[in-house]
C-alpha cells in the first residue's frame, strides 16, 4: 500500500518574488542554457533590459544606448528619462509595478507585465541599478533580488536615463558565456526597428536609417537577389521584401521591436497576404508553396497591448491591432493588397521578375513530383525508425502544441539529435543518451558533396533523403523534430569532413536550420588525464598540461583518436547538462552562396592559400601518449 502523502496547513508555501523567480526560471525567460544558443537565458536577461531602453526611445526620449558585455558582466545605459528617484527599488524588484500598466504612456510597448526587469535583478549574483534624473542620482545593488547597499540621493552632473549593470548567477546559468555574434544581432534589429537610434556596443556604433530595407539589404548579397527590395511603410506597419535563389523562406519578424523568432499571428497574415495579392495581381492561383519558395522579407508592426504566448514574447497571439481595431490578419490583406498592388503596377520590371520566379518553383515542383513519391516509399521501407534513426520519445512539436504537459513541466526540455558516422561512435552515444529528449541518427560512409545541385539530389540520395524524414524538414523547418542538431563526427581529418558536408547539406538546401540557430557541432574530449584519485577530461593541449600540473605527478595520459574509443559510461558525461557543443553561425555580412562556393568549390588555389594561411601544426596534440 502506497505510503500516505500528507496534506495539511504546513503543506502551503508562499514564495516571496525573487524566490519564485529563481526556483521556476523556466516560467520567466524560457529555457536557461550556457549561451550557445540564441535563446538561451542570458541573452533574454540582456534583453528585458534593452527592451526598457527602447520604450524610452518609443516615447521620444534618448537617442542613445550604450552597452557592454566583457567577461560576463553587462552594462547597459539609455538616455530616457530615468527611473523616478523614489520607485528606484520598487521598479526594479517589485513584481506588478512599473509605468507601462498606464496605456497613455506606453501604448505600444514590448513589456506589459512588470517582470522583466526584476526576473534580470532575481537571477543575478550582482545587480546595480542607477537612475540619474533632473540633476540628482540614486544607486541601489542587489544579489540574487535582495538588497545589497542603497545609495542615499545624490547630485550629479550626468544626462538623464537609467543605468543596469549586472551578472548572471553562475548557480543558475552554469558554464555561461556570451556569443558577441548572437548580441550583435539583437543590436542590429534594434536599430532597424528603431531608425534614428543609436547603440553603441563595446565601443562600436551601430544606426539604421532605412529600417527593415537595411536588415534586408544586410541579410541577403545584392548579386544573388533576383529583383531590388520592395520596402513599404504605412502607420503601424512596414514591410521589405525580395526573392534569393536559395531553397525555402526567411521572414524576418517583429512586434513592437521585439523579434518573435517564432512568429505567430502576424507573420502567419503577411504569408497569407502576400499569396492572396500575388494571386489577384496576376489573376492565377498559383500554388502557395511555388509563390513562397525562396522569400526573403521583414515585417514589422505595432499593436496595442500586443499578448505573446510565452514571457519571452518570440511569438505573437494577440489578433487584433488593438482593442477596438481589425485583426492583424484583415490590417496585413488590407496594406498588402493596396501598397504591393500599387508598387507592381507601378514597376512592371519587378512584377515581372516575380513571375519568373514563381514559374521556376512551380516547375521544380512538378518535376520533384514524381521522384519524391519514390523516394518517400523507399524511405519506409528502409525501416528509418529502427535502422538509420534511434529516436527519442519526446519531440520539439510535443512542446510547442502543449503535449506531455507533466514531463515538460518537471524537466528542463531540450531534443537534440546527434548525426555521427559508423556504427562504433553511433553505438556509444545511443547507449548512453537519454532516451527521452535524444535521438542518434546514423550516416553511412561520407556524405556527398551537394554544392550546386538541386534539390532533384535531396530524394535521389537514399542517407540524404532518410535525414530529411528523421528530421522532417521535407515542407521545410516548421515540422523540425528536434530543436538541437548536433554534428558528432571524430576530431580528425575524415571526421572534419564528414562534418563540412552535412553543413553544406544543411546550407544548400536548408539553410534556416542554420539561420535559426539549430545546428551545432559536438565538442568532446581529446584526452583523459587520471592518476588514482582524480579524471579530468580535456578538450585541448592547453588543457591537457594544465591537467598534468594539477595532478602533480605522472598521471596516466589516453588520446581519444574517435569517437567510437569512448565508452559510452564516460561518453554520459559529454552529452548531458554540461555537454560542449558549438553553434554553427553565419555571419550577417557572409552570404551562405558565396561561403559554399569559396569552401565547397572550383577555387582551388584560393582554398589552397587559405588552408597554408590558417594551418596550425600541434604535433604533440596528435599523438596518444600514455606516461
């Protein structure tokens, strides 16, 4: 008989703010993470504070933000109005309070709630806040949300605004470290978003005067573009669209300043917009998929009181503009079927251009018809399931539709899949994964090289047609499986291989996996230092003779050639919470077209000279040595 669960008034707990904060971080800034990822906490920490920054901009005060991230420890400085002397502590550590419940002066802010900035104050080891207003200033510290030191008022000579500087509580956020690329980008849609701001960020400048037609213009190479940007702005709304020649869409987009990398009800109605003006504009119903294939767009709109499904506002559910207005759906056909109507009547030369392109995918398609239906009987009956593809029992759409609710709430959720090479490597990591939120994919032999051919070679290829299925990537990224791709081959010369040809895959014909931050490389250790006491496993030469001084003595050396070497009781250790792994990112300059022609192309002196360049002899690293 079950023992009985008692139930009584000592059973009820009340948990002060910072408390609930930090025993349910989840609830407050989405999953926590090291900063591999780009929604990893740390960088929504940074965000609640910039988001405050650019609502004082909004309102018409300060035209400049400065911040700096070094070594783990933030500072951010607006020029607003600063924080009112006397609600200093209040608005930094009192949940439900702040100016933005007063619609007439915030009425199309990003934070609505009043927990941004105290989730920040809550999960810092550190955690000042200054305010400077009218000629006085007032400084508070905080640890962990309590109060550390209140500053008495003081007389000062600097401009109005409000100053943060924090730390994020390495208890919490284990391992953290910040990716300047991942803030760089945020800093970037801030100040498209916001034309006339100005950030400053670890003492470079950065400033949009053309708003989304800059991130376009930054986001795609103007050679590989098939017609000029279409930029249209009205009240509330603004849109810049083109076509690339690249497989699949990229919209770019966003609620009142705030990037919803999950989109929702707004970026659903500029996809369901543009289909209904392109149809009516050349009076043909073209199939949805061929009219999509390959945009490249940005839309931006302001709400009233906007409601996002998740504190950490990436996807939009409200639907309507406002309270008394039209749904975002019926605004976005109204705007789209006036202004992109307008536009291509009035530029027969880029209606022409989207004609074409929209002929080429409806061609494409047709001809895929045929060798997909082939392919995809072949994909059944190679057994996906039980032969290439070990899976896990959760996956990334049980979380985002609300299944398995209890293990998503008693679990910090993340589905990874690992693709590896050969049955040694693919066998140790199945046998020592967690079953519920892993799965292993297997490769057989390398894969081919696909740079420049066409999506034909996807479903012609049996490993590269059986990856997509496990992946479920064939209608594109939204049907992902697994929110975590990681690449698991050797650390030697075959295995880097292996590796930059499932990269090409993923750029040539899926290149959102990537854009999207999806895609990782595993880093696993080089050697095992031990002696009778202690392992320390390491991931370099630096590591390995900081190791030997440690252990001060002779200790026992082992250089893992492969994966496969590993045993999967030790490789547990290099796939759980403290798992190493690195994002695969593409630099907002660089151009995937252009990267995989230098890498996976012709240019073969110039690759050549590259390699000669950047090669780094460490002989020693190479060898396994046992002492």
């Amino acid at each position: 008989m079950a023992a009985e669960i008692k139930y009584d008034e000592s059973s009820i707990k009340s948990l002060d703010w910072k408390e609930h904060i930090r025993l349910r971080p989840g609830m407050y800034i989405g999953k926590l993470g090291d900063g591999t990822s780009v929604d990893d906490g740390i960088y929504v920490l940074l965000k609640e504070i910039i988001d405050n920054c650019i609502d004082e901009f909004t309102m018409g005060f300060g035209k400049q933000i400065e911040i700096q991230v070094k070594e783990g420890r933030v500072r951010v400085r607006d020029y607003g109005r600063g924080i009112p002397l006397g609600k200093v502590v209040d608005a930094v550590s009192k949940i439900n309070t702040g100016a933005k419940y007063d619609s007439s002066a915030f009425q199309k802010s990003v934070g609505l709630n009043g927990v941004g900035t105290k989730a920040v104050n809550a999960l810092s080891a550190m955690f000042i806040v200054k305010s400077h207003r009218d000629g006085k200033m007032k400084e508070v510290e905080f640890s962990k949300g309590n109060i550390e030191r209140e500053n008495k008022e003081e007389a000062t000579n600097e401009s109005n605004g409000t100053e943060i500087i924090f730390v994020p509580d390495e208890t919490i956020f284990k391992h953290y470290k910040f990716k300047e690329e991942y803030i760089e980008n945020q800093v970037w849609n801030y100040c498209y978003l916001n034309a006339g701001l100005q950030i400053i960020f670890n003492g470079k400048k950065y400033l949009s005067k053309n708003g989304l037609l800059d991130l376009l213009q930054r986001k795609t190479d103007p050679e590989l573009i098939r017609y000029p940007i279409i930029h249209l702005k009205g009240i509330d709304i603004e849109v810049a669209i083109t076509h690339s020649n690249e497989y699949g869409e990229e919209i770019y987009s966003f609620v009142n300043g705030q990037h919803t990398t999950q989109g929702g009800t707004h970026q659903q109605a500029f996809r369901e917009a543009y289909v209904k003006t392109i149809r009516d504009f050349f009076k043909k119903e073209y199939d949805t998929s061929d009219i999509r294939q390959s945009i490249v767009a940005a839309v931006g709109i302001r709400v009233v009181e906007p409601v996002f499904e998740s504190q950490t506002k990436t996807k939009l559910g409200s639907i309507n503009m406002d309270t008394n207005g039209p749904t975002v759906k019926a605004f976005m056909i109204d705007f789209l079927s006036k202004e992109l109507d307008n536009f291509l009547h009035r530029n027969s030369t880029i209606a022409d251009a989207i004609k074409k392109k929209i002929e080429q995918s409806e061609h494409e398609r047709k001809e895929l018809s045929g060798i997909k239906k082939i392919a995809n009987e072949k994909a059944k009956k190679a057994n996906l399931h039980n032969k290439k593809l070990r899976d896990c029992k959760i996956h990334l759409d049980d979380v985002i539709e609300g299944k398995n609710k209890e293990e998503v709430a008693n679990k910090r959720f993340e589905t990874t899949i690992f693709i590896t090479e050969g049955d040694s490597a693919s066998g140790s990591i199945t046998k020592s994964r967690d079953v519920e939120t892993q799965a292993v994919f297997s490769l057989k032999g390398k894969p081919l090289n696909c740079f420049g051919m066409s999506k034909k070679i996807v479903y012609e290829n049996e490993e590269m047609n059986l990856l997509q299925h496990a992946l479920n990537i064939e209608q594109g990224i939204e049907g992902l499986r697994y929110q975590n791709i990681v690449i698991a081959t050797d650390a030697d010369v075959d295995g880097m291989h292996i590796r930059l040809l499932i990269m090409t895959f993923f750029l040539q014909f899926f290149p959102d996996l990537v854009r999207n931050g999806h895609v990782f490389i595993l880093e696993t250790p080089l050697f095992r230092v031990r002696d009778k006491k202690e392992t320390i496993y390491c991931y370099s030469e630096q590591e390995k003779q900081m190791a030997i001084q440690k252990l001060n003595g002779k200790p026992e050396i082992t250089r893992f050639k492969g994966l496969g070497e590993i045993s999967p009781s030790e490789f547990a250790n290099f796939i759980g919470e403290d798992m190493r792994k690195e994002p695969v990112l593409i630099n907002a300059e660089s151009h995937i077209q252009k990267i995989l022609e230098y890498y996976m192309g012709k240019n073969t002196q110039q690759r050549q000279d590259f390699i000669i360049k950047n090669l780094r002899v460490e002989s020693d690293a190479l060898e396994e040595t046992t002492i």
